[in-house]
C-alpha cells in the first residue's frame, strides 16, 4: 500500500489534523462559552504539528507541509491570545488569522486538491 493511498495512515492523519482544525475555527465563530475547549483542542493541533511537518517532507506533500508551517507558530499565538483577552471580538481574529493560514483551495471539502 502507498503512503498517500486513500486508506493510508497519513491521509487519514492529514483528514484529523485538516477537520479538528476547522472545527476549532467553526466553534470559535460560533459559540464563545467553548473558549477553553477550543484552547484545548488548539493545544493538541500545536503538538500535532512537528510530527505532520516531518511525515509531509517524507511524503512530499509540499501543500500541507507549507499549511503546517504557517500554522505552527500561530495555534500557541491563538492560545496566548484566547487565554489572555475575554473579549469576544479576540475569537473571530484567531479564527480569521487560523483561516487565512489555510489555502482556499484544501478549505472547500467537495474540491481538494487534485494530489490529494
């Protein structure tokens, strides 16, 4: 079986990291009494990420090892900023700045790209 096969550990991988991601960025949006959970799960994407930059080199996914690389400094940003300011306006800038990080092209679930 090949790395990136459609059943294969890293893809299925890829899928976790890709879809906890939006879930954070939707739950931010969208209900501000999860603030902590969101930290939570931000957390767990930051210590995600060393392990999902190295197995994209290995695989040469350039696409998702250059999201990851975006991403990397911003989750421990977003928690610094989600712990340290209760304005509610702080969510939507963590998630606009989460959102941004991630091409257009891998956002649109029904359209990914063509390697993928």
């Amino acid at each position: 079986m090949a790395i990136t096969a459609p059943d294969s550990i890293y893809r299925k991988e890829r899928s976790y990291y890709l879809d906890l991601l939006e879930s954070q960025i939707v739950q931010l949006r969208t209900d501000p009494g999860r603030r902590l959970h969101v930290v939570e799960q931000l957390r767990e994407l930051s210590q995600l990420t060393p392990g999902s930059i190295e197995a994209s080199l290995v695989v040469g996914d350039t696409l998702f090892h250059q999201i990851c690389c975006d991403l990397e400094p911003l989750f421990l940003a977003g928690v610094v900023s989600l712990l340290g300011d209760t304005d509610p306006v702080t969510e939507y800038q963590v998630a606009d700045i989460l959102e941004a990080a991630v091409p257009a092209e891998v956002q649109d679930p029904f359209n990914h790209p063509a390697t993928w």
